[in-house]
C-alpha cells in the first residue's frame, strides 16, 4: 500500500494495536455426544468450521481420546475467535497473525464467563471471585494454596496453555498444507536454526541431551515443582469424609495413582478383593489395565457395598460408585 509521503509499504509491516483490540466470544466448541465427532467448532451463527471439522477426524483416526480432541479444539476456538476478530481468514493467515496471536494470548486477560447459577441475573453480580479486588478471605489469582502447593487459576492465560497453542496451531497448518490446503506457508514457524526433524537430530549422543524449543513463538514453560499433601493433613481430609463411598474412593485414588475419571467409570466386576486389584480403562490408550490396590481401600468398599444391599444392582456389569442421593444414579 501507498503512504501519503509517495512510501510503498507492505500490509505485513504495518503493526497491529493489539492493545485496543477486542476479541468477541464468538463461536463455541459443542459436545455432540457422538461417537464418530464428539466435538465441533461452530461460529458465530451457528454453521460448522470444516477446517476444523476435518482436522479433529483426522486426531481421532489417529486414535486420539474424545479429552484430546476438546484440548485441541479449545486451542483452534481461540485461534478462530481472533482471526475473526481482525477479518482474516484462517487459509490467509500469515505468520504476521500468528505472532500477533501470540503476543495478544499472553498479555490479555481471560474471558470472564458468568456462572452457570447466576445465568441470567444482573451482570454486576456475575463477576466471579478471581478478579483483580477479590474479597476478604479468597486468595488473588496465583497465590499458591500453602498447604498443596497448588495456585489458583490466573487472570492470564499460563505459559503452558500458550504453548500448548503454538503446538496444536503448527500441527492444524501442517494438516492442511499436507492436503493443499489453507496457508501456503505455516503460520507457526519452527524456532530459528532447526530443521524439520526432531529437535538434537543432529547432536552428539555421548553428550547430555539439551532442552531445545520447538516453536519461534513457543514461551519457555517452567519447571513445576512435584506437590505434595502432607500426612496430617491428609489424615484431617480422610477425617472429615461423611460416607463409606468417599472414603473407599480416596482410598483407592491415592494407593493406585489412577485418575478420578478411570476410577469413577469403574464396574462392580472391575474390583478383585481377592488380589488386591482394580481394573480401569486408561485414559490415553484406551486399554484395561489392573492396578494394585491398598488392603484398606478394600475393607472401605465392602462397608460401601453392604450399605448398597437391595438398593443398587450388584451385578458385574454395574457401576461401583454410586450417588449418595436418591435415585441412584452413577
């Protein structure tokens, strides 16, 4: 384009305001419940993104897990909200969109959606409680719990979920490209210097393998620290548990190291008190694996169970874990 002063400059030099600009929550990524496309991003008016559509097909048939395709399809919802807030297409993305995005998603503030109880009340009382001037009592977004060790969530977006954007953007590009698709060239560079082949390809295999980043536009993620709960206050946690069934699950979470969601999925013919084993369906393959279990957490399902006689099946196709309300649901 021509400037006033008779200049000829390119569009891509020109520098966007990110600072004045608004990204609308337009468009959503809807669960479908179903078993062949368990998610879609939909824009603004309602019609399916097939740019997207296609590339979750494509992690399914690779045998990503319905959790998988959500992460991923999160990270394409905030790509395309902010595409369509500065009117470019996904197919002409640069890699002028890409570092805007980048620098946009790291020094903005989160959306702020009201909570599903306060849906249709004054928006002045939907402000959630990890604002800037959160009340007495409730700890600033990222104070760490003193006890866990665990923060709470910020008002930015963590370095880890921008990197987990770089990643899945670059892929959802090198999907299409591969197809004739979309932008001639990635939006999301590989950092400078490297190939397209694994990072250290190239290095010395006596010597110690070095932390290499992946993406130009991929912040460096720092190093958590592992957390841990100390005994007395897990005896006090255990402690203030009211039910059989809550006890036998913190019990088996803790002894076998598997998440709440194989646990809870867990049937009646899944639980083997004779071998002290549980069987679970992992979350990334998918398969069924046995995993050891602590004798107490045992002795916590039977009193669960005999608690449960005449009003839950016990059949070994039903689910463990039911709700302490009636009716029973799992």
């Amino acid at each position: 384009m021509w400037l006033a002063s008779g200049v000829m400059v390119e569009a891509a030099d020109i520098p966007r305001d990110l600072s004045s600009l608004v990204v609308p929550c337009r468009g959503s990524l809807e669960n479908t419940a179903d078993p062949f496309e368990p998610y879609r991003l939909v824009d603004a008016a309602g019609g399916v993104v097939g740019a997207v559509a296609g590339y979750l097909r494509d992690l399914q048939a690779a045998g990503c897990s319905p959790a998988t395709q959500r992460s991923y399809g999160m990270d394409l919802l905030r790509w395309f909200r902010f595409l369509w807030a500065v009117d470019v297409g996904w197919d002409r993305a640069t890699q002028v969109e890409a570092r805007d995005f980048c620098c946009w998603i790291q020094g903005s503030d989160k959306a702020v959606r009201p909570h599903w109880r306060r849906v249709g009340q004054d928006p002045a009382s939907a402000v959630p409680t990890t604002a800037r001037s959160a009340p007495a009592g409730v700890r600033r977004p990222g104070v760490p719990n003193v006890v866990t060790g665990k923060p709470t969530p910020g008002l930015k977006y963590a370095s880890s979920t921008v990197a987990h954007c770089d990643a899945v953007l670059r892929s959802f590009d090198a999907f299409h490209l591969e197809a004739g698709r979309g932008p001639i060239v990635n939006p999301f560079p590989l950092v400078r210097g490297r190939r397209a082949g694994r990072p250290n390809a190239h290095g010395n295999p006596m010597d110690p393998v070095r932390a290499q980043r992946s993406g130009r536009y991929r912040p460096r993620v720092p190093v958590r620290i592992p957390r841990a709960i100390p005994d007395e206050k897990f005896d006090e946690l255990f402690a203030a548990l009211h039910s059989h069934r809550d006890r036998a699950l913190v019990a088996f979470w803790v002894s076998t190291g598997a998440r709440a969601a194989e646990l809870l999925g867990a049937t009646n013919g899944d639980a083997d008190p004779g071998q002290q084993l549980i069987t679970v369906i992992r979350k990334g393959s998918r398969s069924l694996q046995q995993l050891p279990a602590s004798p107490d957490a045992f002795v916590w399902l039977r009193l669960y169970q005999a608690q449960l006689q005449g009003d839950a099946s016990a059949g070994a196709d039903q689910p463990l874990w039911w709700t302490l309300r009636k009716p029973l649901r799992a």
